[in-house]
C-alpha cells in the first residue's frame, strides 16, 4: 500500500490502520516521510517551503499539527537513527509537539534513560540470515545454557527436546539501518544480552556471537559470559566457541562493531560491508571459529537483544 502512486488519496482511518500495524516490513523513517507527505498533502495553503518548517507560519504549524494529530503518535521515532531523526524529522516535531522532541533528544543523547524505544514485534525473533527455525532454535538453547552457567556444555550438540528459554527482539539489521560503527553504536550500546549474527560475503558463512554485557563506544575491553560460533547456511552444525580469556571477551572501540576477543571476531571499518576489515584470528576464545583467517566483509548483520520469557 505504501508503493502506491495514489498514497495521498487515503483516508485517514486506512492510514492509521496501516501504521498501528506491527508487520511493517519497512524503516520507521520512510514511513514518517509518507505520513508527512500525506498530510502536506491536506492543507493546501502552506507559504513557505514544506521542507523547511522552521520557516512555517504559526498558522501552518497548528494546520498541519491538526491533520497530523491522530497519527503523529504512531510513528516509532525512536527507531530512527540519530541522523535520520535530526535531518528528517527533528525540525517538525520542535514545532507540532516540543516535549516529544525533548524527549527524543534524551532518547539519543543520553541512552538507556527514555522507555521511547518500541520495537515492530515483526521483528521479535525473526532473523533474516538464519531462516531455519532448528538453527534458530540451536543458538537460542545455546544462550539458555550459557546464561544458565552450564559452562561445561559450551561445545554440545542441542538435544531435540530441550526447550528454548528466551526470545530475541530486533536491535539492528546492517540491510535496514545501515552497515557502519556510528548506526551500531546508538542502536546496540548499553543494551545487555545481545546476540550478533552475521552473513559474511560471497560466503556460505554465517558468524554470530553473544554478549552477555553492554556494547560500549570508549576504546577498551570488556569482560563477558560470552561465545562466539559459525555455521553453514546450507547445514544444521554449528561451532560454538566459549571465552577463554574474560578479561578480553569484548572489544571496544568507536570504530568497530560487535566485536569479541583480541581479534577472534572483529568488526571494523567504515562501512562493514566493504572495504574487507573485517576478520577472526584466534586469541581469546577456546576454538577457531573460520578454518581461515582472511579478513571478510559483511553481506548483511543482525544485532538482537535476548529477552528472557
């Protein structure tokens, strides 16, 4: 529906239908792009440039506030990146509704202090790069054992009765927000209990790993109950890889992503999905997790958070 050349034309009630939906298969920031352009579409009056509201007569502004009233309070914000938020919505909200900017504002420059962050539940426990429901469920035993302290069982197979404890909920996806340092860290920082999983190119590879911690943007280290593993796309075996070292188990820095160990999975570069920065070399974790230590670069990456049930 949102493809559609004759979008304006809907109503209000189909609008709001659409956007209250938690399927949307869509980034929060062209659906805010199509819910002001609809209601530019309204008000026909408008003097100065729509896309400078900050030039906006008060008159304009309550207008378009207005026939925006219902809606704007469906729009998740929040899961707009910080640049997406300040180029294409920032200047709009300040004026239809400043506390709701101000909160924003506090949402991004001060993480984990706002309860803004509402996921699309499209997204709970849907991974895109791991399609098969065993695979899924495999890492997701895997979780349940290392946050259970069953550390003797790192390296088991999964047990076809066992149980998944835990859900996961969509923090990041390389293909929808974007593949560089800046977008990982407002998305994942400060977030405890993440599962990385990733898709490394030109490869029948997938590479993931788990943080029990936070994500930090200070160079550094950290320490986690953590694993790295990888696998096959086309296959059910998976090769998990305890921390050795914990006094290494993450690696910090604003220039990398989800990255474990020294350098057993590292995550760098400007752009992840180019330039090959990317590469895992044994260190810190018990057991290779790639039978070569070529550097790679990403296809597409999701970041999760791990919700107990």
């Amino acid at each position: 529906m949102f493809q559609l050349s004759e979008f304006n034309t809907i109503s209000e009630e189909m609008l709001i239908s659409l956007i209250k939906r938690d399927d949307l298969l869509m980034e929060e920031a062209v659906i805010w792009e199509l819910v002001l352009k609809w209601g530019l579409s309204r008000y026909s009056y408008l003097s100065e440039d729509p896309k400078d509201p900050k030039s906006w007569s008060d008159e304009d502004v309550d207008e378009v506030k207005k026939i925006l009233k219902n809606c704007l309070p469906l729009v998740r914000f929040s899961l707009l990146t910080s640049q997406q938020f300040y180029e294409k919505a920032h200047h709009y909200i300040v004026r239809f509704d400043p506390e709701l900017d101000d909160k924003l504002l506090q949402f991004y420059l001060v993480p984990g202090t706002s309860d803004l962050y509402l996921s699309r539940q499209a997204d709970i426990n849907e991974s895109k790069i791991i399609t098969d429901s065993h695979t899924v469920s495999q890492i997701l035993n895997q979780l349940s054992k290392v946050i259970n302290n069953e550390i003797s069982s790192y390296r088991d197979y999964y047990d076809s009765r066992s149980h998944n404890n835990y859900d996961l909920k969509l923090l990041l996806r390389g293909s929808r927000h974007g593949f560089t340092p800046k977008v990982f860290h407002e998305l994942c920082d400060n977030r405890p209990s993440t599962v990385t999983i990733i898709k490394v190119k030109g490869k029948d590879e997938i590479l993931g790993g788990y943080n029990a911690g936070e994500w930090k943007s200070k160079n550094g280290y950290g320490s986690s109950k953590s694993f790295i593993f990888s696998l096959k796309s086309t296959s059910y075996g998976i090769n998990v890889s305890p921390v050795e070292y914990n006094e290494r188990a993450l690696n910090y820095g604003i220039n990398y992503g989800p990255s474990f160990g020294l350098s057993d999975l590292i995550i760098s570069g400007h752009n992840f999905k180019y330039g090959g920065k990317c590469y895992c070399k044994m260190d810190d974790y018990k057991v290779h997790i790639r039978n070569t230590e070529n550097n790679f670069s990403i296809e597409d990456y999701e970041v999760f958070q791990v919700i107990k049930k």
